[in-house]
C-alpha cells in the first residue's frame, strides 16, 4: 500500500493519493489546485493513476478532478446520481474500484450533499478485511458535515444520520481519512488532526454520538456558520453547468 495524504490551507481541504506499488495502479481522491504535485507523487512511486474519485461535487473549491483525470488517461469517477454537464464513471453504492492488492469499496453517504460517496479501502497484501475510509466530508474528526449546502438542513441531516449509521456499523479500529480539518467551512467542531478512528469518533465525536434521528436533527440545525463564500457558483463551476448555461 503507498498512500499520501495532501493538505491544502486556501481552501482547508486535504487530498489523496494511494494504490498498489507491486501493480503500479493508484487512485486520486478530492484533488483540487495544480496537478502537478499529484503528478510527481505518482511518477515518485512507479504508480499510473487509474483513477480521480471526487467524493461529491464540492460547494468549497473547484475540483482539479476532471484536469487530472484528462491530463492521466485516468477515469474521473462521481456517484451516478450527480447532476453534472460532462461525462464520468458514474460509481453506484456496492461497486469495487480495483488496484491491484488495494479494492475500493463505494459506499453512497448522502447527506452533506446528495451524490456524495466514502471509500472503504482494503489492502489484500495485509487482510481480506477493510483497512481505512475516506469519508469526505460525511465524517470528519471532531463533526459530521454541514447539510444545508446542496438541499434544505433538516432534510439533509435526516439523510446524513442513515448515511452515518452505515459508518458506525464499521468496527472501531477502521482509520477514517477525512477530506477536511479544522479551519474548513464544512464543519463546525473540527481538530486540526487529519485523521482518526470511527472507535475515537463514536466516543468522542458530539455528531456522531447521537442515536436518535430527531436529536440528531436538532443537534443539526444548531449554529449553522455562513455558506462558504460563493458556494453556489463554485457548486456550478463543478457541475459544468455555469459553464453550459453561459454558452
């Protein structure tokens, strides 16, 4: 397993790169800025990019997804429920990226918006059982996501505490990689720590220590912060939609 972690500060975001060495086949995960140091992990470690997944179609930043993913022969990979201008491999909930020895598992997790998808990531060389999840912006360290930027709060927050409850049927030692850290827009409590464990998260997370549906709603509704600065147009920006209504 090669796995690199890419923390951004403008915007507070944090990318991903990982694969399989032995098969020279790695993915790219919420990548946004230039691609070229995307570009150099990958020719560092012998690996091609097989794959650009964004987690969901992001309110915070433009996605590098599609540019990478042109720039690589790569496949640029949403949930097939985006609403998006452009063509993609459009990932249902159950399907398996393969990396050589490394297997991605989609999970679909809506709720902070509705395409959004976490990453259950084994590496065979090590288990047959799941090692770490990329979970966006579904759980973070400290918080759960915001879910008033792509539908109205109260129905996002009922989304996301079934998408939620998928995590937490997760065992405790699953290492949670999130795509943000203190200082984002999409979370209200979040640790500057990068990473975390669903065991830590289930005992110390406020969000994701509610069991109930209606708590967790109201828990929700609580303290929303500003809309990240012209988050609707960076939405559209990353849909292409803007982009096609301006032609």
């Amino acid at each position: 397993m090669i796995l690199r972690q890419f923390p951004h500060t403008e915007p507070v975001a944090i990318s991903y790169l990982f694969g399989c060495g032995g098969h020279a086949a790695c993915a790219v995960v919420d990548p946004l800025g230039d691609i070229e140091p995307y570009l150099r992990v990958a020719d560092d470690t012998g690996m091609r990019i097989r794959f650009v997944v964004d987690t969901h179609v992001h309110a915070d930043h433009r996605s590098a997804g599609r540019a990478l993913a042109s720039a690589t022969g790569a496949e640029y990979v949403l949930h097939t429920s985006a609403e998006v201008s452009f063509p993609f491999h459009a990932a249902n909930d159950g399907d398996r990226l393969p990396l050589g020895n490394v297997v991605v598992d989609v999970l679909h997790t809506p709720g902070h918006t509705p395409e959004h998808v976490c990453l259950l990531v084994t590496d065979r060389t090590r288990a047959d059982e799941p090692w770490f999840a990329l979970t966006g912006h579904t759980l973070m360290v400290g918080d759960v996501g915001r879910t008033e930027l792509a539908e109205d709060a109260a129905s996002g927050a009922r989304t996301l505490f079934a998408s939620l409850g998928r995590l937490k049927a997760l065992p405790d030692h699953i290492e949670v990689l999130p795509g943000a850290y203190s200082g984002s827009v999409c979370g209200r409590r979040l640790s500057g720590k990068p990473s975390t464990t669903i065991g830590f998260e289930r005992r110390h997370n406020a969000a994701f220590r509610i069991d109930a549906e209606a708590d967790f709603v109201d828990f929700m509704l609580q303290d929303i912060p500003p809309a990240p600065p012209a988050a609707a147009e960076i939405r559209a920006w990353n849909t292409g939609l803007r982009a096609a209504a301006a032609e």
